[in-house]
C-alpha cells in the first residue's frame, strides 16, 4: 500500500537514506529495525513529506505521492506519530484530542473510537498533557493519529524510554490496531521481539542502506538480531 523505492534522502548537504526500498503490505505491518543513527525517523520523515526526497519515488496505493507536502498526504489517509510523545503540554488531554477532531464531521465518533483503544485517557481527559506519563503522553499522541482515521499510520519508536509495565500495554494495542484491519502501519521499534510479532516485513537499515529484509514473523528474529549485531 506504501512503496518507497529506491529513496535517496538527507538534510541539507548531509545525506542520510542512500537507496532505500521499503514495501508496507495492505492491512499489515512492515518494521524497520536499526541502530541509533541508521536514518530511520529521516526514512519516517520522507515518508510523510517532511524531508524532500533527493531521488526516488512514493507509492501510496499507486499514487505517486513524492511531491506532495505532509498535508496532503494526511488527506489521503496517512498520519504520523513522530518519536518523543509529542502532544501540546498546557492543553488537557480532551483538548488534544479535540483539537485534532475539529473540523471533522466524523470528530466525535473517532473520539470515542481513540479512547476506546485507549481507556486510560478518558479517565485523564481534564489532565495537561505535560503531566502525563511517558507512556500515557504516548497513548495520547496514538490517541491523536488515529482521530484523523488513517489507513496508514508511521509510528516512530513508541515504546521508548516508557516504563516496563506500560510498553506492553501500548504493544497490545498496537496489535489489535494491526490485526482489526483496515489500517497499515510502517512501524519502526528497537525491541526486536514485539516487531517481529507485529510484522508481515521486516527491515533492517544500517547507515542508511536496507542490509537485511525479509518476511516477519517470530521465525525471522534471529535473522534480524544477527542483522543487528554486525
Ligand atoms: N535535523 C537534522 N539535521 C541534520 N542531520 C540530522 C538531523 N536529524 C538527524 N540527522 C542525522 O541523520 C542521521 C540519521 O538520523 P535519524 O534520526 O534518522 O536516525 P534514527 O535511526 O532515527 O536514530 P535513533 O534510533 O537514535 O532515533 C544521523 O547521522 C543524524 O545525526
Ligand atoms: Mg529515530
């Protein structure tokens, strides 16, 4: 459903994404793994339009979509949860939600559908997102993405730096989000086990080049912990 190919990509004079290819299927989830520095939020970056690509191209559902600004990408059903639980601190939690639901005829309903998935937040709707914790601010900013009713959703690191106890609640819900179908996710993660249980492809980028992809799945994970160790 998205098709980047061949994605040659940077910032300014510094190249990053040197001819990347990467497929998610329809209604599934491709992880890209990779170390600290790989260029896998700049990969999450091109993909939402907020770094022009230097070459290749963006396939969403067949469209090229390589030209067009990050708007114009989330009209056409994408949205992206950058890394670091990014919400609007001095507003509530409700206020968050809200803000992202206004203008929507449908803003209600996908309320109510964010806070089903994450109950947690109704219980917080009068709270300031700043007062959140790590891994409440995350539900949140899911909470967020998924109000626009995306069929492609790019999740950046979700779980990291949240404490034990709530990354298996947020992997859960990750899960179900992924096997309801009728959404895609590009979902890049650093713990190797929950994306390789989350995956249909996997991913692993190295100084911005792919050095190993193949099919997910837990049996593929000691391909990628051997990718991830050289
Ligand atoms: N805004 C920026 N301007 C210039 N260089 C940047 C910028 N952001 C990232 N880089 C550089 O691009 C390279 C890839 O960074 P990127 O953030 O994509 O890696 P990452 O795989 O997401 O790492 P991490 O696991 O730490 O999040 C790094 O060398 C980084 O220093
Ligand atoms: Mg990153």
């Amino acid at each position: 459903m998205l098709e980047l190919s061949n994605i040659r990509a940077g910032y300014d004079r510094t190249p990053v994404l040197h001819d990347v290819t990467v497929s998610v299927p329809k209604d599934g989830v491709a992880a890209v793994l990779g170390h600290n520095g790989a260029g896998k939020s700049t990969l999450l970056r091109t993909a939402m339009g907020l770094i022009k690509p230097k070459g290749g191209t963006i396939l969403l559902d067949g469209e090229n979509i390589t030209r067009l600004a990050p708007h114009q990408r989330v009209a056409r059903g994408m949205a992206y949860v950058p890394q670091g639980q990014q919400s609007f601190p001095h507003l509530t939690t409700a206020e968050n939600l809200q803000l992202v639901a206004d203008g929507r005829k449908d803003g209600k309903e996908a309320i109510a559908e964010a806070l089903d998935l994450f109950p947690v937040l109704g219980e917080l709707s009068g709270r300031r997102a700043g007062l959140l914790s790590g891994g409440q601010r995350q539900q949140l900013a899911i909470a967020r993405a998924l109000v626009t009713r995306p069929r492609l959703l790019l999740l950046d690191e979700p779980t990291e730096g949240i404490q034990p106890s709530v990354v298996a609640e947020i992997e859960e819900t990750i899960l179900t989000l992924a096997r309801r179908g009728g959404l895609s996710v590009l979902l890049v993660e650093q713990h190797v086990g929950f994306a390789m249980r989350a995956a249909q492809r996997y991913y692993v980028l190295e100084a911005g080049r792919v050095t190993s992809d193949g099919a997910g799945g837990t049996e593929s994970e000691q391909a990628v912990r051997a990718a991830l160790s050289v």
